[in-house]
C-alpha cells in the first residue's frame, strides 16, 4: 500500500468535511431566514442540512481516524481528544493553537449534531443556543483548516479555502441582515379563504401531554416522520378526528413560525359531550391521531394595534396572534378567568410581555373587568374570544369594523319558520329539494354528496361550502354575514335558503 495513503485520507477527508459543514451553515440559514422564499420548501431544506452536517460528522470521524493511521503525522489518541495535547504545529509561531482548535471544533458539532437529534425531547430555547454554536464552528474550523494542513501552500487548496470562506462570510451576513423567519401575519401570508370543505386528513402523532392549567391539557403533535408541520396562520384550528367518532376542533396556539410542532390547549369542559373528557382521558403522549387542517375563521388582519380580549381558554387563538406579531407591533391582552391556577399560559405570558398583559382573575379583582376603561380612547382592532357574556359585552361596545371574534357556542339566531327549498350541486349537475324539517347539510350528503360536519350547529365551520350562487339565510355563528358573503361561503348544517336560486361547488 502506498505509504502515503492515509495522508491522502485524512487532507482529502478534512475539506470534505469542511464543504460540508460551510453548506450545512449556509443551508440552515436558508431555512431560518427563508431569503429563497417562495422558490425554497422547507422540507427539502432541512433535509439537506440534515444530511449534510450528518454527513460532515462522518468525515470528520474519517479525518481523525486517517491522522491516528498515518505513520507521518503520528497522531496519539489523546492528541484527537485533548485539545493542546498535540504538539504538531505547521506554522511554528502559532504553537499548538490550530490543532487544538481543530479538537475544539468536534466537540462543538457533537454538541450540535447531538442536541439536534434531541430536539423534541429538548427545550427550544437550549437547542437554539447550541446550534447558534455552528456558526462559531465554521468559522473556528476555517482556522484550523488554514493554518494546519500540510497542503495550504498549494493553489488548488488556496482557492478551495476563500471560496468556502466566502460562502460563510455571505451566510452570516445574509443571517444578520435577515434575523427572524418572516414572522405570518394572516392578511399578507394566507389571506382568507374557504376550506372548500375538504377534509384533508393526516395522522400526527402526540409528542407531549401536559397540564397547561387546572383542567386544562396541552398537547403538542408531530408529523409521524417529524416534517415540517404545514404552514398556518394565527388565528387557525385543527380538527381532531377522535376514536370514539366525535370531531372536536382545538385552536392552535404554538408560535405560527415554530414549524417543529403544532400545539392545543383543551379544557376538560364540565358539559361535555364527549370530546374533551375523553381526551383529558384517553389522550396519551405516543398515540397517533387524525387530524384535519388547520383552518381559519379567525383572522388576523394588519393593524397598528391591537387589544386581545381572552376569556379563559379563548385565551389559544390569541398567544398565537401575540407570538406572531413583530416586536414593535403596539398590542395589549385583557385575559380574564376564575383563578390564575384555571388560566392557561398566564404566567408564561405575564413573563414575557409584561405590563401589555393586563389578567383579571375573578378570585383576586371580583367582579368583571372594566371595558369601558380599557377601551376608552382605543380606535385600534378588537380581538375577542371567550364565553358569550364578553363577546356580547364587547360586541355592545366596539364598532363591528373593528371587532373580530369567535365562539364556543352557537348564537340563537331566529329563523322564522323553515320552508322547503331547492339546491343545485354543480359539479354533479343535481337539484336536490331540502325539506322543512331536514338540514342542507343532510340532504347534499342524502344525494352523494360526502360533507364532513362537526359541531351541527354552525359553530365550527367544518361544513364550510362555496357559495356560486344565489343568498343564503345565514344562521350560523362562524363568523359574521357580511364576512360570509364576501368570500361567498356558507354552513349548510345549519344554514339555509329561500327558492330555487342557490348554486353550491359541490
Ligand atoms: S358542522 Fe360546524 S359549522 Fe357546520
């Protein structure tokens, strides 16, 4: 064998490792800051960042596996991993320095490679510190490769060299012109728009249950291959499609920019019908679950400022909102409930926002929190969710130009008495008669048609459909009429329509 084949190993392996590791770098903040937007998928980026920092630990293993092998450099194992143990020294003035950085720089992607395949199990903001460490490591790793290969005076090595450290220098400075992936705001990411009634279907599996209150538990999911979760905007809900044939639908409340994992909060509700008590019993971290979504009934629109109004677990959509807003965004949230031990979030959110959260917890303050104050003077958006009494409380006293809100349950809202109507399907070119006593919803499905429905009482927006023609009655409490009727939806499970004029894409 030639004598000189593990020098060749170990000069060949080390550059390799080092591209590697510079597109890795420049990959990960392709991803973080999405500049390729929208060229780039985030699927694929992450991918390819994760095989190439796995792939760069495989020659770095090589490179120090070749330096122990070759007979020349004679490398001890304590000279691989202790730094300052080697002597070796290319450039004399600079003693041990370049070697032991090299030392350095494997325990720095240990560091990263390892706390990165722990990232579920690992508190965000740790694993964020250690990964920043890469940035630090390509540039340390530059040093090193310059100053103690055997080859840095050869011209091909040379070129090699400025380009991969060119790359860095582009990356961090892309990374520090561009600091934060573009937070989602609902008018400018997604827009509104109908759920076309599709039930789009996935299994997610759950990675943590957890008290997020009395009576409340959170739960985080992940895509069974831990993708990138599907983007969402605030504001939006997933439907979980339970074992025991029951959809319930759970905003989301994680951080819209935070694609590692989609989060909920469910309170164990004291009438309920079956949904949440059975999640609060049966829902167990490892289960795998059917999910549908998210959609959204409840925008956020741009606005200089904001007042959130969170009455206990309609407290969900509004962190979403709040995680997504931009630093300087003016905001203030009113979160009001019983006791702060039955209030979801409240710390965490107290700690972070600090004196913009203003929480009135009936068993402290009593007696109900003063609107008129908290909005005397306000002309910004309203953003209400909580039960009934505050949303009518709010909806009496802010103009609906700039009120947004959802409910936990149904308005009764007065119909008259129901008369027997016609409905054209378009795309199955059908006029189905719908009866006095029969739902829409019911009789499209009655005719082939194959409408998923949830809450039946116009609440959820799960039934969704497009309108192509004609006037619906609305009398659902999804969002309001006008909203309705100028993005040309309707809820057929409760909704319907006089004559023969109405047109459904269906
Ligand atoms: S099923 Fe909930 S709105 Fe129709």
């Amino acid at each position: 064998m030639d004598p000189a084949i593990w020098w060749y190993v170990t000069r060949s392996s080390a550059i390799i490792a080092w591209a590697l590791m510079v597109i890795s770098v420049m990959w990960g903040i392709l991803l973080a800051t999405r500049v390729m937007k929208p060229k780039d998928s985030p699927g694929w980026l992450l991918d390819l960042h994760r095989w190439m920092s796995g792939l760069s630990v495989v020659f770095v293993g090589l490179h120090m596996f070749s330096l122990y092998m070759d007979n020349f450099a004679h490398f001890t194992i304590p000279d691989l991993f202790v730094p300052f143990h080697s002597q070796y020294a290319k450039v004399a003035s600079l003693g041990p320095w370049p070697v032991a950085l090299g030392v350095l720089c494997f325990y720095i992607m240990i560091a990263v490679q390892g706390t990165s395949l722990m990232m579920k199990k690992l508190p965000r903001k740790y694993w964020k510190a250690i990964h920043y460490s890469s940035y630090v490591l390509v540039l340390v790793v530059s040093f090193h490769a310059g100053w103690s290969g055997t080859d840095v005076r050869a011209w091909a090595y040379r070129i090699t060299a400025l380009v991969l450290i060119f790359i860095t220098t582009v990356a961090l400075i892309v990374r520090i012109l561009f600091p934060k992936p573009a937070k989602t705001l609902a008018a400018t990411v997604e827009g509104r728009r109908p759920n076309q009634n599709v039930a789009n279907k996935h299994n997610l599996a759950i990675t943590k249950t957890y008290s997020a209150a009395a009576g409340i538990m959170g739960i985080d999911f992940i895509t069974p291959m831990q993708e990138v979760m599907p983007a969402w905007v605030p504001g939006s809900h997933i439907t979980l499609h339970l074992p025991n044939g029951l959809q319930r639908q759970y905003s989301l409340c994680s951080d819209p920019a935070d694609r590692t994992h989609y989060s909920v909060a469910v309170l164990n509700s004291p009438n309920s019908r079956g949904g949440s008590s059975w999640i609060h019993e049966n829902l167990k971290s490892g289960m795998t679950i059917e999910v549908s979504g998210p959609h959204n009934h409840f925008e956020l629109e741009a606005a200089q400022e904001y007042l959130f109004v969170a009455g206990g677990i309609g407290i969900t959509p509004m962190k979403a909102m709040i995680d997504s807003l931009p630093q300087r965004r003016t905001w203030r949230l009113l979160y009001a409930g019983r006791s702060r031990s039955s209030m979801a979030f409240v710390d965490e959110l107290v700690a972070e926002h600090g004196s913009r959260v203003i929480v009135h917890a009936d068993d402290e303050q009593g007696g109900h929190p003063d609107l008129d104050a908290l909005l005397a003077g306000f002309d910004g958006h309203v953003y209400v969710c909580g039960p009934e009494p505050l949303l009518n409380a709010m909806i009496q006293r802010v103009p609906a130009q700039r009120l947004h809100f959802e409910r936990f349950s149904a308005v009764d809202r007065d119909a008259g008495e129901a008369e027997q109507f016609e409905v054209t399907l378009s795309r199955s070119h059908k006029t189905v008669t719908v009866g006095k006593d029969e739902s829409l919803l019911d009789a499209i499905n009655a005719n082939g048609g194959a409408l998923i429905s949830s809450c039946g009482e116009g609440v959820c927006g799960t039934c969704e459909v497009r309108v192509l023609k004609g006037t619906p009655v609305h009398l659902d409490s999804v969002m309001s009429d006008e909203d309705k009727d100028a993005i040309g939806v309707m809820y057929p499970c409760i909704s319907r329509s006089i004559g023969k004029d109405l047109v459904l894409d269906i």
